[in-house]
C-alpha cells in the first residue's frame, strides 16, 4: 500500500519539467538540501549545488573547504569564498567586560567539576549572572548543560589554537585562490555566529554543533553598543611610547601588534589576495561586521601601513567592481574624524575606476554620544570619503550610520551617475535639527530627476531606520524601502510627515527585518 509521502513524491516527479524547475528554483538552499534528505529519489534528481565554501580557524571547515577545492564535480561552481572570523573567545574580551566580574567574582573562577570558568558560564544565553544576559533574548530551545557544553566547546578551542598556531587556514584560502577558477568575490565577516540558534552562516563548523550548545558568541573584533561604547585605538601607534602607555593596552592588555591581530581575517586575506595575485579573479570584496557592532578599524586609514596598500592594490586591478566596507569607528568624532580626513580612504576609493558598487557602513551613534547642541561642529563633508566623480559606471550606491548635512548628502545624490539602480540611505544622524528623513526625501522627489527616468532605470531607495527608543531583538530592524519608493514614484505619502524625524510610528506600514533571518518579514505595528 502507498503511504502519502511516496504518493507525494511520485506527484511531485510527474510534474512538467518547466513547473517542477520553477518550484526548485524559490527554494533557498538550506531547502533543497531537506528536500533531497527525505528520500532516495529527490536525492538522485535534485542536484546539489554549491556555490560558497568557507574556511576560519577550524579544522572541520578546513577539511571541508579543501575537499571541495579537490573536486572536479564542486570546485568550477564555487563564486565565493567566506572568511570567518569569529574566532572562539578565550576569556573576557576587554576591560569592560572584565569590570562586569567585579560583582560576581573572578572570570577564571572555576564553576563546575569539569573546570568550566565563570566567564564561559556568565556568557551563555542562559546565564543567571546578573547583568550578564547580553545576547538580549531568551532561549527557545533546551540548552546543553554548562559541562557538556564546556567539554564540547573547550574541544573546540584546542583546536583554534592548533589552526591558529599552525597558520593552516592562511595555506587553505591561498590553495583555494588557485583551485576555483571562476571565483569572484572574498567575503570576510566576524558575525558568522550571528544569534545562538540562528546564524547568519551555516559553516560546516556550526552544523556540527550538538543540538543546544549554549556558548559565548565570537566577539574577537572589538564590539561597541549604546550601552557601552568603545574606542578605536590607532592603528600605527607612536613606538616611542612604552607598551604599558599605549591606549590599546588597558583595554585590551595586548600591545598594538596583538591589537591589530584581532582583525586577523582582514589583514591576512588582503594580504594572500595581493600576494596571489596572478591566481585569481576576485572582484568584490565585502567586509562585514556591523552587524554585531563592529567592523576593521578605521584607524586603518589614519596613515598609510601595510594593510591600507593591500586594500588600495585590489581596488586597483581591472575589473574590480564592488566593495561593501563595514567600519569599527569606535569614538572617531571626538579625534576629528582623523580617519576620513587624512584623505587616504578617499584615495583608496578613487583607484576602483570600474566600481560599479560601494557601501560603506558604520558603528558611529552619534545621538548616542554628543549632545544635538554640537552637532553641526562634529560633520565634515561626504566628499572627504567619496569620490563619485571617479565612479562613471556606479550602480549602487549605500552607506549606514554616517553623520551628514543635509544638503552635502543632496549634492552626492545629484552627482551619482545615470547607471544607478539602487541607493541606501540607513540610520544616519543629521548635523542640524533642521533636517531629517522627512526633508531629505521631499528634496529627492522635487530635486532628482528619478522619478522621470523609465521605470525600469529608477534607483530602488533602501532605508532602515531607529526605533526611537523601541527595543527590538538583537539583529532585527526596521525597514521602510516601500513606503520610501511609494512616496518617491507613486502618489503615497512622505513616511516622515515632519521632516525632522528620524524614527517611524507603528502601524504606518513599516517592516520588521532581521538580519539573521532574510526570510523574517513582520508588520511593525
């Protein structure tokens, strides 16, 4: 007798081709691979396909990336290459943290029979420590117990020493540069974790997690929240100082070496890709980070070092046709922008002649940290950063978290080239009280001449924006792209009815999102 799955199954194949393509094509990955887990069948007619590998500092992603690296049937598929960076945290991360223990004793306090320290249990999700629940949401699962969580996860560092000591991700992404010939973008990110439960990558690391385990999230490169907002240290500090006298060093109790080692991911794949230059074809690069608050020091742009050349050698290779760049730029606004106006990122920037994408995002909150009083004192114009004349062939446009007047953000807009398709606008904070999204989006409807070009030419405006004081769930956001081109190209009206607003009403129409879950879409009302 039939059960229903194999009548299903059966249905399913004896569909048109053209239908049955068209159903496989709306499925995302993780989809398909459950489809071809539920029977023999599927799994011999639905291909596996892949297109991304990844390799970080751990021997299960290594061994993976090499075996496809090694194979004729995956390698000449593979686009990308993910870099994760979230290497596994061996203590307190800084002395913010560390001041947290002053309450509850000291973070290498051993807390159960199998030696797991404080620090590992007073990060978990569910920790009772108070103060301590810093992932901001709950469990919605059944969490591994502390030890076996402990005896698991202490594994895992043993082997991040071992890879780290032994530079064998450096070697896997270098073997990889030459064995995927079709390869076009690098991405390197220390969000990868994302949320316990949710990543924002499901590395062959992070599938192999037992069910539950509970542990500190990555937070290797320096993390900033509005609670608790950290400094950016410089990058090439002054050697004459002793090391003890270094700004880095009380933060973090590392010298300015080990603080640069942080950014590990950044620095060595800039390095490899510059180094392996003839064995690839890389034209994007994406460096991620904002989305757990973080991103490369800005620093890095104070003055010309090895990495800065690394970063200006790609852009500058034919070709070369996209760059997202997320900044830790920490307090930069009380150092006067030293970052972006000692020229060099801009300069950097104007290399990528064939640019056809930029975003630039930032932990900058500056509401967050100087008084509305001083704001006009604290801005600097964009084209400090940007160099659109030299971008004829730009089609999108973005960046997040930037401190702008209103009508130096206008004077870019007009001077974006006819080949833009997409603009982001994201959370940023106006240097008079004067302006806001409202303003802002009026002049682009009465200003630019989008709304005259062919429907299909008109740049799509992407905004998310704060929440004025509504707290949300760590990594989602609110997002009003429709509202926006509704009011830009159709008869809908300005989703900021006084034009100094910065934050949106519930129940205007306005979308939850999250950043860890793309498919995650709710009203926010």
């Amino acid at each position: 007798m039939e059960t229903l799955a194999s009548k299903t199954r059966l249905g399913l194949l004896q569909l048109p081709t053209e239908l049955y393509n068209g159903i496989l094509a709306h499925l995302d990955k993780d989809s398909l691979d459950s489809l071809r887990a539920t029977c023999s069948t599927l799994k011999r007619v639905i291909p596996f396909s892949i297109n991304r590998v990844f390799v970080s500092a751990n021997s299960l992603n290594i061994k993976v990336f090499r075996e496809i690296a090694d194979s004729e049937t995956y390698r000449h598929d593979i686009t990308e290459i993910i870099w994760d960076d979230a290497r596994l945290s061996t203590g307190p991360e800084d002395q913010v943290e560390r001041n947290r223990f002053w309450y509850s004793g000291g973070p290498d306090d051993i807390m159960t029979e199998n030696g797991c320290p404080l620090w590992f249990q007073a990060r978990r999700l569910d920790s009772e420590e108070p103060g301590w629940n810093d992932q901001n949401t709950i469990p919605t699962f059944d969490s591994l117990d502390l030890e076996e969580s402990w005896d698991y996860y202490k594994d895992l560092l043993e082997d991040q020493r071992k890879i780290l000591e032994s530079n064998d991700d450096i070697k896997a992404f270098k073997y990889g540069l030459k064995q995927f010939p079709n390869l076009k973008r690098v991405t390197v990110t220390p969000s990868a974790h994302g949320r316990i439960g949710q990543p924002m990558f499901r590395t062959p690391m992070i599938r192999d997690f037992p069910h539950g385990l509970d542990y500190p999230l990555p937070k290797e490169w320096p993390c900033t929240t509005f609670e608790e907002p950290i400094d950016e240290h410089p990058w090439m500090p002054d050697e004459a100082i002793p090391i003890p006298d270094q700004e880095c060093y009380w933060m973090y109790r590392c010298n300015p070496e080990e603080y640069r080692a942080k950014w590990r991911g950044f620095r060595v794949v800039t390095r490899a890709l510059v180094e392996c230059g003839k064995d690839h074809n890389v034209t994007e690069l994406m460096i991620g980070g904002t989305e757990i608050g973080t991103g490369v020091n800005c620093r890095v742009f104070d003055q010309r070092c090895q990495e800065y050349d690394d970063l200006v050698t790609l852009l500058q290779r034919p070709g070369f046709r996209r760059l997202d760049l997320d900044l830790f730029t920490g307090m930069n606004e009380h150092h006067n922008w030293v970052s972006y106006r000692s020229g060099l990122l801009r300069d950097a920037l104007a290399q990528a002649k064939d640019l056809e994408h930029i975003s630039l995002r930032t932990t900058t909150d500056i509401a967050g940290q100087i008084d509305s009083d001083n704001f006009w004192e604290f801005s600097f114009p964009l084209r400090t950063i940007f160099p659109v004349e030299n971008w004829p062939n730009l089609q999108h446009f973005g960046m997040c978290n930037m401190f702008v007047r209103q009508d130096d953000l206008m004077s870019i807009l007009v001077a974006l080239p006819n080949s833009l398709r997409s603009v982001e606008l994201s959370r940023l904070t106006w240097a008079s009280l004067d302006d806001g999204y409202g303003r802002l989006l009026e002049e682009m409807r009465t200003r630019l001449d989008w709304r005259l070009r062919p429907v299909e030419k008109r740049p799509r405006v992407r905004m998310s924006i704060s929440t004025d004081g509504v707290l949300l769930e760590f990594g989602h956001y609110i997002e009003i792209d429709d509202m926006v081109h509704s009011f830009l190209y159709s008869d809908g009206h300005n989703p900021f009815p006084r034009h100094y607003d910065t934050s949106i009403d519930r129940g205007e129409g306005a979308v939850e999102r999250d950043l860890f879950n793309l498919e995650f879409r709710a009203h926010y009302e």
